[in-house]
C-alpha cells in the first residue's frame, strides 16, 4: 500500500507519473501501474456531506423560484405589452421593458409586489420596509357619526399672566422637525422643553406633537392649566373635528385631566413671550432634544412603498439589456 504525494505532468500537460511514499520510501510509478484501493470510513449518525447536499438542495430550490417567477413575469409583461403599443405607437420589435417605460406602465409584477407589502402591513400591522408596528394612523370608528363626538372648541386669545398658561410650537429646519413646550405660572417660568421629531415631518404635525407632550407634561407634574396657546389654527381646528391620531390622543389627555384647559389661537411672532420662547424651543429641537415617536399616517406608508417599488424598477431598467437605445433618452422611469 502507499499513498500518492506528487503528481509529474508531461509535455502534453497530462498526468501519467506519479511520486508515492511506500515503506521503503518515495518512488515513481505510471498510473496505469495504480489500483485505487476502498477507504473505509467510521459509521456518522449524520451523513457524509449532510451540509453540501443541503445546501445544494436550496440553491435549486432557489433556481427553480427564480425560473417560475421569471415565467410568470414574463407572462405579465405579454400582457401589458399589447397595451403599451397602443398608448406609445411603438414598433413591434421594441421590447417590452422599453415600451413600459415609454407608456409609464409599471410591470405587473413589481404591482403585485406592491399590494402585497400593503396587504402585509394593513392586517398583520407589520411593516415590510422598516415601520413600525401599532403607528399607523388610527381610524375613526364609522359606527360613531361625527356629530356625536366631542367638541374642543378654540377661540382667538392673548396670555393674561395669571394662572398656569402653556404655549406650544413646532418647526421644521430642512429635513430635521421639532417642537417646544414652554408653561408658565402668574408669569413665572416653571418648565420648559425641546423635542425632536422625525425628518421630514409636516409642521402642522409638529405643532400637534408640542400641544399633546405639553398635556402629559401638565398630568405627570399635577398641574392644571387654565390656558393653552398655539400659533398654528389647522392644529386647533383638527382637535376640534378630532381628525387623525395625533388629534384623537390629545383629546384623550384632555377627557383625563380634571379641569381641561381652554384653547386660543395666537397670532405667530407677534412678539408674545410665550410664544416666542417655544418657537426658540422649537428651533433648537430640530438638532437636539427629547426624541418623541410620532405615528405614521395612511398616506406616507403608500408613499414609501410606493417609492420603494420605484427604486426597484429603476434598478432593473438601469441593470436590464434589453431597451438600451430608449434608455439613452428615458433613463429614469415614471411611475404614473
């Protein structure tokens, strides 16, 4: 017996000799004069080569996906196809990913894709591309007709300095949001605030954040003011109609507190105190201050999966080799 330990390749580069060790010591042998002998090997509870034959199996599992799902793109693609040539007037032989682009067709695939991730979203409140869950928009119960919920009303206003009176703010510095809360007491400051918000969040939602933090502030500190001021009438007007979360949870605050505060609209930098001092407060949460979650409304989770499936039809046209003179005029895709 003796065991193979160099290989000697001839000048037709293929291998007839080889150097074996045996126990008197290495010779050289052609191959012809080799007999490749059984090796015995210890019984395994697992087989030999469990984990490649497992992970060939799911690279063909992913294989074969990856075929039906090309399949059935393709079959959704002969569907628009016929489509997209009336709408662009096109050639026949153009293919069918350029004439989607040309007609803003998006591929029935990546639509699907996109009712999906709702779907996913909606009943199982999980978020597919990053939200999180139990901050969507909440829904007024359509069991409850409007004219039966409670009414906040406002009025116009100016601070009197006596008593406990909060001003609210919100603003908004490039992408980054924040808001303040400022509360004083016979004209005494007693608490004030900076809290920053999500980026690129709509100031009429700032401005709800401020007024619903300064009522936690107000229950967590046992005061009771008798005078709440903002600037902004939209914020007024949406706790009045109770119209989105934002709204519905600052009712809640105001339907707990003991003795619920008025609310007065201000008119913004008209060189009132308070309100100059939130706005100051608000400005400085754009860039540092007490992170608040804010929910996410109805409309920006359509936005994100909406620009979600976006960037994956521009990464398959930009990627595709199919419709590269079209590509040459029309290299990002509208979705219409």
């Amino acid at each position: 017996m003796s065991r193979v330990v160099e290989t000697h390749l001839g000048e037709d580069g293929l291998v007839r000799v080889v150097s074996v060790r045996t126990p008197v010591g290495v010779l050289r042998r052609p191959l012809m004069r080799l007999v490749l002998l059984p090796v015995a090997l210890p019984e395994l509870d697992v087989p030999i080569n469990s984990g490649r034959n497992r992970t060939s199996q799911r690279r063909r599992r992913l294989r074969t996906r990856r075929k039906k799902d090309q399949k059935v793109a393709t079959t959704l693609e002969r569907v628009q196809r016929t489509a997209a040539l009336r709408i662009t007037g096109g050639y026949r032989t153009t293919s069918a990913e350029a004439l989607l682009v040309l007609a803003g067709l998006i591929p029935l695939g990546l639509k699907l894709e996109e009712e999906a991730i709702r779907q996913k979203i909606w009943e199982d409140r999980k978020d597919a591309l990053g939200l999180e869950a139990g901050t969507l928009e909440w829904k007024r119960d359509p069991r409850k007709p409007p004219q039966w919920l409670p009414k906040w009303n406002w009025s116009p206003g100016v601070p009197t300095g006596i008593g406990t009176e909060v001003f609210t703010d919100g603003s908004k510095s490039g992408t980054n949001t924040g808001a303040g809360v400022v509360i004083f007491t016979n004209g005494e400051l007693i608490f004030q605030e900076s809290l920053t918000l999500r980026l690129d969040e709509l100031v009429y939602s700032t401005e709800l954040v401020a007024i619903r933090e300064a009522l936690r502030v107000c229950a967590e500190k046992n005061l009771s003011p008798e005078r709440l001021y903002s600037d902004c009438m939209s914020a007024l007007v949406a706790i009045n109609l109770e119209k989105g979360q934002l709204a519905h949870q600052i009712i809640q605050e105001l339907e707990t507190m003991p003795q619920a505060p008025a609310l007065h609209w201000v008119r913004g930098h008209s060189l009132i105190e308070g309100n100059e001092f939130a706005h100051r407060l608000a400005k400085a949460g754009c860039f540092r201050g007490r992170s608040v979650r804010t929910p996410v409304t109805k409309k920006e989770v359509y936005g994100r999966i909406r620009g979600h499936v976006q960037d994956l039809w521009l990464y398959r046209w930009r990627n595709s080799k199919n419709g590269r003179e079209v590509f040459n005029w029309v290299t990002v895709p509208k979705y219409l």
